[in-house]
C-alpha cells in the first residue's frame, strides 16, 4: 500500500533504492544500492552487528541498524551477515565480549549500535586494525572515558578502521517541538504544555531532546503562546530519564504523570520505552475529552508500531538504515574509509516524517504544515540555527 509518507527537506525513496549522502574524511559520497549495485563488484564479506541493550527488536535505532544489515545482504549473494543482540542487563562488559566473539568469527566490518558501546568499539578496534567498524551514534575519535590509555583518533591506523555514523537530530526534532507546540495551543490554549523524556542521558538522546526543546520556544516566540516543556530545560540539562531503554513500565508511568500535568504530546526519546507512552496514551483518551498524541523516535512510528498510528502526530527519524547498509557495501566493494557520517535534514540523514493516515497528524491546520515546510528549508540552508548543549 503507498501510503503517501513524504520525508520534509527529502525525497522519499523504497528501501532498496535509498541514495545517502556521505560525508567522510572531507569528500561526499553517494551510496545508492539501486545504482551502485549494476556497475560494482562485492567482495566475499561478513557483516556483523552487536545491539545496544534494547534488542533487536526494538521497533527503534537497533532494528534500524539490522534492517542496513539486511538491505545491504539482499544486494550480493557475497554478503552475509551475522548479529548479537545484547540483553536488557547488558553491561560494557557484555559488549566487550561480544565484539571480541565477532573478531574470532573474522568478520570483515563490525557494526555497534549506540553511544554506552563507544568504549568497547574504540578499544577492539585499536586492538584489531585489520578488521572495519562503524558505530552507530558515536564519532570516530576515541571515547577516552574508560580509564584505559588509548591515543586520541589522528587519521592514521588504527584510527582509520573506524566510521563514525552520526546524526544531526536536533534538526528534525526542532520541527516536531514546532508541531507538538501548535497542537497544544489548539487544543488547550490557556494551559499549554507538552513533553519528552530519554533512556538515558547521553548526547544522542539530548541533541533530540533539545532540538524538541527550542522547536517549542520558536514556536512561542513567533506565534507569541507560551507552551510549557515538561520532562527537559535545554538550559540547565536537566529532565526526565528511565535510566535504560527496555523499562517500559517506568516510562509508561512517567507519562501517565505527564499527561496529568496537561501534556498533550509527549516525545520518548528512548527507544522500546516509547511503548509504554503509546501504551499510557491510547488509555488516556480513551478517557478524557482532551486527547494526546505522541512523536515517535529515531524510525517511522506508524512503520515500526502500526497499530498505534493514529496516535503518531509525527515522526522525529535518523538514517540508521541508510547509513549501516552504505557502511557495509563499502567494505564489500574495498572502498571502506575511516571518519565520520554526518546525518542532517539536508543530506536525508535526519529526516521528519509526516504520516497522513494518522488521525493526529490530520488535526494539524494546513498553516501548521506550511511552517514546518519553511523552517525545513530555513535549518537547511544554515539561516535557522539550532544549538544542543544548553
């Protein structure tokens, strides 16, 4: 079924024909797999990836990653692919022998997935210069935090064995702070208020929670409203965090509270934890006259979690698909460089996805929808600053 999803600022592609844009090591490169695959030649490659501790199945950035594994298979019989999915108790040390337990299995290129793996992946990748990695929400320099002593990354070996894919999220999370904002001066206008929470408190669940954060006071100061954010202050960095990304029973009563408070869209940062919001919401207007909506993270909610689509007001999404499956047919065709991805609204590496079957998303007014397609264009163009960090 087409259904009409349009990525703002992008061009939506079907999986199989994703065309990223990659910028490493100061050059940009085009990985297309719909193109590349008639005229390139895959080597005999083994694709490993090791989750974070929310699973495989997470509807969120580790089915993301597996999803690039299996898109980038699915171009060459010459590729195969392997994947560990950490348990919900995981702990750096799990990750440690997991990644060890791939570089016995001689895999070509490694893939872990986000940012408590940085240490782990620096340090078997400086131990291990022969064989690739790409890490998903971490950079390519070392993370320098566990006590053990390691150079800092220089750009030769073994630094260069190491893409970093990261994601501007700020940007896209900025036009759902935007829209969250509009619905609740819609919707509750002499109270306002909305909100957002993380996993855990580190740069990739704060950069979104931020860009959230200034996309509601943008809001307040061109519309002259006064919407309240509940569960962060960019200012002071201090919010709401279930402390993991598998409790989804913290975070659906975390979000029971903040739809006590008046939340009308409430923004989980926090991977499979975003189920117990779905969960907190759909009771909550099944019950009350006002209704809440939430903004799904990091994929497409009503692709991930159809069955709560009508409950999506949009989605707040990174090319972790894209960017793994480039990784991977990099290595495959010898082409692999060590630096760093960079995913923003004007390369497709973050994109906000506005779903028109969802019953939220259709109660936005069309002056709404217009502004978010100007201050795309306006974060695209440099004109539009959206800072992280407080």
């Amino acid at each position: 079924m087409n259904r009409g999803i349009k990525f703002w600022g992008t061009r939506r592609f079907a999986p199989s024909a994703v065309a990223v844009v990659l910028v490493l090591m100061g050059t940009s490169v085009v990985a297309g797999a719909s193109t590349r695959s008639a005229h390139v030649t895959y080597g005999k490659t083994l694709a490993c990836e090791v989750t974070d501790t929310g699973g495989i199945n997470d509807k969120s950035f580790n089915a993301s990653a597996y999803l690039g594994l299996q898109e980038a298979a699915k171009v060459s019989p010459n590729i195969s692919q392997s994947v560990i999915s950490t348990p919900s108790t995981g702990t750096e040390s799990n990750y440690d022998s997991e990644i060890a337990s791939f570089v016995s299995e001689k895999c070509d290129i490694i893939i872990t997935v986000g940012f408590l793996m940085s240490d782990a992946t620096w340090n078997a990748a400086v131990n291990n210069p022969s064989i690739h990695f790409a890490q998903v929400d971490n950079g390519d320099t070392s993370p320098g935090n566990d006590g053990i002593a390691i150079a800092p990354f220089t750009g030769t070996a073994p630094g260069n064995n190491i893409l970093g894919l990261t994601y501007e999220t700020q940007q896209d999370a900025f036009l759902g702070g935007y829209e969250a904002a509009a619905y609740a001066a819609l919707k509750n206008p002499k109270a306002p208020k909305v909100a957002t929470y993380g996993g855990e408190q580190f740069s990739s669940v704060t950069d979104y929670m931020d860009g959230f954060y200034d996309g509601v006071q943008y809001f307040n100061s061109k519309m002259k409203k006064n919407v309240q954010v509940l569960g962060w202050n960019e200012k002071t960095q201090k919010g709401t965090f279930i402390g993991s990304f598998s409790d989804t029973a913290t975070a659906r009563a975390d979000s029971v509270a903040f739809l006590g408070q008046g939340a009308t869209t409430i923004f989980p940062v926090a991977g499979n934890d975003g189920l117990g919001t779905t969960s907190a919401v759909r009771t909550w207007n099944a019950a009350h006259k006002l209704k809440a909506n939430v903004e799904w993270v990091d994929t497409d909610g009503c692709v991930s979690d159809a069955a709560d689509c009508n409950l999506f007001l949009n989605s707040v999404t990174k090319g972790v698909t894209a960017s793994v499956k480039a990784a991977v047919l990099d290595q495959a065709s010898g082409t692999f460089a060590g630096g760093d991805y960079i995913g923003t609204l004007a390369n497709g590496g973050a994109a906000f996805v506005q779903d028109p079957e969802s019953a939220m998303a259709k109660q936005l007014p069309k002056s709404v929808i217009s502004a978010v397609a100007t201050i795309t264009k306006g974060i695209e163009s440099g004109s539009i600053k959206v800072p992280v960090g407080g």
